[in-house]
C-alpha cells in the first residue's frame, strides 16, 4: 500500500492535536483559563438553555394590529388630504384592509385623486407600483375605495419588528441581562434567548408589555352611560378601565403626551398615598404642550392610558409647568420597577403576544448532563470492547479513531460557538455508535481481500479504496437528513442535527485519513504479510444465509404491518406533545418531601384550565404537569402557567416550563411534515443520480416501510409525539438510507462481477458479504442508544427508545424490503441485458 506522504501524516496529526486543545479547555475551570497565555485556545462549549439555564420566549407581532394601526392611519391621512385640497367627503371608514368614502361632489373624483396619489406611493420605493402600500379605486356614485397592499403591510411589519428587536434589547440591557440573543423569525416573530436564572414571568412582562403610556384629555360630549354602543365623535375613541368589570371612558385620540416623550422614569413610593408610583420626565416640547394642556384642565381629570386600557384617572389641581408628572395607579412594588424599566427603555411599535416559552432551571441542566455523561462514558467503553473483541488490534485503532472523532466534535463546537443542547448531548452519544461504521466498512472489505491472497499493504489499500463510494454515499444520505433538520427544525432540537451534521464530517475525516495514518504506522512496525487473526467477524461468513427464500412471506407481512399503520393512525391518531398541539408542560419538583401527586390535581383543577394531568417525574419528588391547549389564543396559554405559578411556587421548584400557543404549534407540525417529505425526497434525487432508478425507488419504499412502522409504534404505545419525535424519524431515514445503500453498493458491484446470476441468489450474495457490517454497525448503534435509554434524562430516554426500534426495524427492512423490491422492479444489469429472475435459491 503507498503509505501517506510524511507531509500528509505530519498535517494529519496536526490537526488531531489542534483539536485537542481546541477542547481542552472544557476539562479546565474558568479561574485556570484566566491564566492561561492569550495564544492558546481559551473557548468551551457554549451549552444550550436546556442545559445552563435559562429562557427562550418567542414573541409574535400580530399581523392584524398593525394592519389596524395602518387603516386608523391612511383613514386620518385621507381626511387631511381632501380637507386640505377642499373636496367635501362622508362616511369615511374603515375596516380590514379596506377604507371607503363617499365624496359629495362627484366631479371632483379626478382632483381626490391627485389629492390622495401620494398616499398610494408612499411605499413604492422602487418607482415600479410593486412597493405601493395603498391603492385607490373607483366605486359607483362618487364612492372611493382606498385598499392597504400585502406588500406595505409586509413592510410594516419588517420596520416594526426591527424597531422591535431594538427596544428589547434595551429593556434587557436596563435589567441586567447579560449576553441575550435577539433574533427575528420568520416574517412577525422575535426569538429572545436568555441565558441565567431570571424570573420568567417578569421577563415575558418586560418582554411583552408594549409601553404605551399616554396621558389623554377626557371628552365629555357623551355621558358615559351612553357610551356603549354608540359612535364616537371624530377624533375620539373609547377606551375601557383594567377593572371588573371595566367602564367606558370617552377619551381624545391624540394624546397630549405619550411614551415617546419620557426621557426618564424612575419607581418610588408616593409620600401622601405610600403607594407606588413612577415619576416621569418629558421632553422640553412635550413639557410645554403638557403645561398648556394642564393649565386648562385645572379642576377635572386626565386619562392614565397604558396599553389602550385606562389605568387611572389623575385630578389637576395645578398646572404642571415643570416637565415632571408622577404616574400614579394601582400597581405593586415590582410592577411599578418594570413599568418605569419598559419606560425608560422605549414603546414597542406594535403589541407583542409571547407564543412560545421554554425555560430551564439550571439543576436541571446539571443532572442532565451528568445522565449523558455517564450514557457517553457507558456507551464508549461497550463500544471499544465490543470492536477489540471482533477486531483485536484493528479494533482498538478503530475505538481510538472514535475518541478522536468525539475530540473533533468537541473542538468544532468550542471554536464555532455552536450552543450544545441535550439533544444535542444525545446526537454526539449517537455518533459514537454510527463512527465505528466506517471503520467496520474499510475492515470488512480489507477482511475479503486478504481471503483472496492479496498481500497485507494491498489489502489494506484496496480495502480502502472499495469502501470509499459506499461511505460517502451512506453518510451523505445521513446529512441531507441532518441539514433538513437544521434548516427546519426549532429550538434544542437544532441542537441534535448540529451535532449529527458535525459527526458525519469528523467521522470521514477519522475513518480515511487518521485510520489509514495509524494503521500505516501499526503494519511498519510489525511488518507483517497476512492479517491478524484477532480479526473474528469470518464466523459470518458461513451463514450463508437464503434471505430471498422467504421474501414473499416476510414481504407480505410487513406489508400488512405498514397497512395496519396507517389505519391505526387514520383511526386513532397519535399523542401529540404540545409541540404539535399546543398547550403547557411543566416539571416540579417538591422544595421538601416528595411531589404530592393528587395534592397536584386537587389544587390545579380548582383553577378551571380545562384538561390537566399530573405525573410521577424523573424521582419520586418530580412531578410533570401537562395542560392541554386552551380556547383563546396565546395568552390563554401564558394564563394557565401563571395560575399554575401561583398556585404551587411556594412548595415546588419549576424546573422546567414549556408553552407553545396555537400559532407556534401549527408552524411546527407544518415544518416537521415539510422536513420529513422534503428530506425524502432530496434522497432520492440523491440516489436516482448515484444509482438506477430502482435502487432509488427501493430505498424510498424500504425508508417508507420504516417510518410506517415507527408510527405505528407511536400510535399503539401512547408515545408523546414532539419534536424529538420528528428527529429521531428522521435519523431512522438517515440510518436507513446507509444501511440500504451499503447493500445496494455491494449489489451493484455483484452485478458486474457476475451478470448471468440469477438476482434472487446475487441478492442473498450481496447481504451475506455484508452481513458482518450489518450485525456490528446496528449493535453498536443500538449499544450506544441503549445507554441512553438506561442513564439519559427523561426527555431523552423516549427518543433513545424510538430510535432503538426504529434501527432495529431499519436494519430489518434493509434486506426484506429493499432487496425484494429490485426483484420486483426487474432490475436490469448496467449495460441493460435482463437479470435472469428464476429463483434457485
């Protein structure tokens, strides 16, 4: 074999021993990493929320506020504008996206025209008409109609949620957050992740709160007795109190002064009332235009607006000349602290609806990871003496290669600063098992090799050589997977296709070059001329086993299971987590003694959330909580919680909150159904390029055949179906995908060595040379997953079971699906003279 340049072994093992320092610095404490010269590598892994601790609260700006928001504006713009060019109008109102008018001369339609043509290319930037952000159209008797455009609305929406982001980051910064992400989602959501224990109900207050405060003049041309119901005069509108119930107060729609004219708000405690209160500060022009207002309302009362809700009605008894107001209303200590954070930081433009919360305890994220650790720690040494038991020395370079290859991830994830989560945790225990594939794939083909007389270098290069297309074709299926996930997936559950996408790469850099380097260096030493016997995977290969004998049996029955699947799912449906169908989770854990399980139930179902269920958690002082979604939108959901909080915070820890509203969830189930067709289908334009087309269209139906089954497991077992749920089917189609096209690369190889065989016997060839690769690469996943089930987290330890059967059913429909199906598809030779399909086998 050519060994590897002294230039490529030297670059090889540079880049091992960068990436150990790379993730040396994970095993030092913080205070050693101080001292440590700047030239050396300072960066740990940055860990996930789920497991440091923290919140991650997506907030949504609702698309019909500021649509409202727009109308109420062009309805005030169009009555300037044909008042200022002295055309007479009626009825002037909106609703929707639409306003109407009617002008009383229709003569002058060609002048409101002109009048209002401003108006309509407010937003066309780009001078085309495909920007504008209103249209005007004719109507029948001098009726005008003026419509807001999807595209000025879209606008808006992106100035708001930019401005949005800004503020947010100010209010955070005015509470002492350190590091937050702020990032925009999609066309109206913001994603704030907050590292650290804050309070969560606070933080969704200062978050969400819009800020609006105003103080308005009251109008008193209507008794409030009469106010319900009837139309206000022009420039007014009704607003209603915070009380129970609220009163109808008729107030000025301009306000004299608002948020955007406080400077500075502090909270303190009134000396007369010794209530709290915040004491504003104005602009020097928003203190002129308050004196003056001030100065005419001696004797009566403005309107406190917060929110569009009125908050208090203050008395003037003197002008305010000063600049300075105190806000008084009915607020605690800690509401008057936000509100004077929320002010002094800026208004939101728009009302943001918190949609989706998921906050961890860091005791939490501790246990977590020592759980994984110890899976980790299981799950290699299993693996390591289940390879030097079949491999002996080849085996103990393959685990070392393992360990490198996990060093790598390491390194990767400290220098990029890609946050590791618990499923991610899980991902990188995964990798362990599905790395030693290669290894076995080189071995096995080095193993047939030596078994023809070739000499130890040239099996070992030949063996390399082979192996190297059905390597990259079956990790390459196992990426695409990984890549849809990142790209569609949400929250921690990026994490796992992180960590997956990072170990495909650092396993085929392990397996082709830092393998081949050592065992270069391991035949120079011992200069040997046949492989050692300490290779024990030729008991395999006297199985010989007939696989396609029983095809048509075992064809039907799986079959009907995929059949019976599908009408369990039609009928029954599956369990879906609140990921998928909204609703709160919630793990406690009892501050003394054990949880109290129907203490739990009692107190929650006095509270009247609709459909709640408390269980036994992780240990006997765990409880997990779960509350169905509720009628009302986002904030019915934030409702439940912050009942649940009050009732049980004084004798339990919330270690874990998790809310997703009915908008999230349904983004969600949309995205996971998108990421499970289109990760199938960029396969199998993968596989239709690399392969025939009935190798394609095997793999497919064999990769169908898998997901069927495993659904058919969620339906029959009452497994919750979540997120995870949709990364562990899509990592059973990635290992599915290998499996199947590692057989299918020794099929095709088979079908030029030996055209005339008939297929049922190549088939069963084909499997048995690879049945060794088969056996050791699923023991070891499952191995691996194994130790997961038995020492992960609780919400890792269903994802390990899934996956569990979902490789074993994947490992199964490999040869009893994917192979009867060429046989079905006639598959032809490559130089397209027809197979013989006579079965002699």
């Amino acid at each position: 074999m050519p060994q590897t340049s002294r230039f490529g072994t030297v670059f090889i093992w540079l880049i091992v021993v960068a990436s150990i320092l790379a993730a040396l610095p994970n095993l030092l404490p913080r205070s050693v990493l101080d001292r440590v010269p700047d030239w050396l590598p300072h960066r740990q892994v940055s860990l996930g929320l789920d497991l440091s601790g923290g919140s991650r609260i997506v907030l949504a700006i609702d698309r019909a506020e500021i649509t409202r928001q727009r109308l109420q504006a062009a309805v005030d713009a169009v009555a300037a504008r044909l008042r200022s060019a002295n055309i007479a109008f009626a009825n002037l109102s909106g609703s929707g996206d639409r306003l109407t008018l009617t002008l009383r001369d229709p003569s002058q339609r060609e002048a409101a025209g002109q009048a209002l043509a401003p108006l309509a290319g407010a937003a066309d930037r780009g001078g085309d008409g495909a920007g504008r952000e209103l249209v005007l159209a004719d109507g029948e008797g001098g009726t005008l109609t003026v419509t807001l455009t999807r595209d000025g609305i879209d606008s808006r929406l992106a100035e708001a949620a930019a401005a949005s982001i800004e503020v947010l980051d100010r209010r955070l910064t005015e509470l002492g957050v350190a590091n937050p992400r702020i990032s925009r989602q999609g066309g109206n959501r913001i994603v704030v992740q907050v590292p650290g224990l804050y309070d969560p109900e606070q933080l969704k207050t200062v978050l969400g709160q819009a800020g609006d405060v105003s103080y308005r003049i009251i109008d008193t041309s209507i008794p409030s007795s009469q106010l319900i119901g009837a139309q206000p005069p022009a420039g007014s509108e009704v607003l209603y109190s915070a009380e129970d119930p609220p009163v109808a107060v008729l107030v000025r729609r301009v306000p004299i002064v608002s948020s955007h004219d406080v400077v500075n708000a502090e909270a303190v405690d009134d000396e007369l009332s010794g209530t709290p209160a915040v004491d504003l500060t104005f602009t020097p022009d928003a203190a002129r235009r308050f004196a003056e207002a001030t100065r005419s309302a001696v004797g009566s009362q403005l309107a406190l607006v917060l929110d569009n809700a009125v908050i208090g009605l203050q008395p003037v008894t003197a002008p305010v000349t000063d600049g300075r107001m105190r806000l008084m209303a009915e607020m605690t200590p800690e509401g008057a602290q936000d509100l004077a954070l929320v002010l002094r930081a800026g208004a939101l433009p728009a009302q943001l609806t918190v949609a989706e919360e998921r906050t961890s305890g860091v005791g939490r994220g501790q246990d977590a990871i020592r759980a994984m650790v110890i899976a980790g720690g299981v799950s290699t040494i299993v693996i390591v003496a289940f390879m030097i038991a079949f491999y002996g020395s080849f085996g103990t370079i393959a685990s070392i290669a393992v360990v490198v290859n996990v060093i790598m991830m390491i390194a990767v994830l400290s220098l990029s600063g890609l946050p590791l989560t618990l499923p991610g945790i899980a991902g990188i225990v995964l990798t362990i098992g599905m790395a030693v594939d290669s290894n076995v794939l080189v071995y096995e083909r080095v193993r047939e090799e030596g078994q023809a007389g070739r000499t130890v270098y040239d099996a070992v290069r030949s063996g390399f050589s082979r192996a190297f297309g059905a390597i990259v074709d079956a990790n390459i299926t196992t990426l695409i997977a990984a890549i849809i996930l990142l790209y569609l997936g949400s929250g921690a559950i990026r994490g796992f296709a992180v960590t997956l996408a990072i170990g495909i790469v650092t396993t085929l850099f392990t397996s082709f070059t830092l393998t081949r380097v050592m065992l270069d260096a391991w035949l120079r030493k011992r200069a040997r001329s046949r492989l050692p016997r300490s290779i024990r995977t030729g008991l395999f290969d006297t199985l010989g086993i007939r696989f396609m004998a029983v095809r048509n049996i075992v064809f039907a029955v799986t079959a009907v299971l995929s059949l019976g699947s599908m009408l369990a799912f039609g009928m029954i449906g599956m369990n879906l987590g609140i990921d998928f169908s909204g609703g709160s989770v919630l793990e406690l854990r009892a501050r003394e003694g054990n949880a109290d399980l129907a203490d739990i139930r009692s107190r929650l179902g006095e509270l009247n959330l609709g459909t709640v269920s408390a269980d036994r958690g992780q240990t006997a002082r765990d409880a997990v909580v779960r509350v169905q979604s509720r009628q009302g939108g986002e904030n019915a959901e934030q409702t439940a919680v912050l009942l649940i909080r009050g009732e049980l915070e004084d004798d339990y820890e919330f270690r874990r909150v998790e809310v997703v509203g009915p908008t999230i969830s349904a983004a969600l189930a949309r995205a996971a159904t998108l990421g499970i067709a289109v990760s199938l289908l960029s396969i199998l334009v993968y596989l239709w390029v690399r392969f025939e087309w009935q190798f394609a269209a095997g793999a497919i139906i064999a990769t169908l055949h898998d997901v069927l089954i495993v659904i058919g497991l969620f339906v029959l077992t009452g497994l919750e179906f979540n997120l995870a749920s949709v990364a562990a089917l899509l990592t059973v189609v990635g290992y599915s995908l290998n499996d199947t096209v590692i057989i299918y690369d020794r099929i095709r190889e088979n079908l030029k060595k030996f055209p005339r065989m008939p297929l049922p016997i190549l088939l069963d060839t084909s499997i048995n040379q690879t049945l060794s690769r088969t056996i050791l690469t699923g023991a070891t996943t499952i191995l691996s997953l194994a130790a997961l089930a038995a020492f992960g987290s609780d919400v890792i330890r269903p994802f390990a079971t899934v996956l569990m059967f979902g490789i074993a059913v994947a490992t199964f429909s490999s040869i009893y699906v994917a192979g009867p199906i060429l046989i079905l598809f006639r598959l032809r030779r490559p130089d397209r003279v027809a197979v013989p399909l006579k079965d002699t086998a």
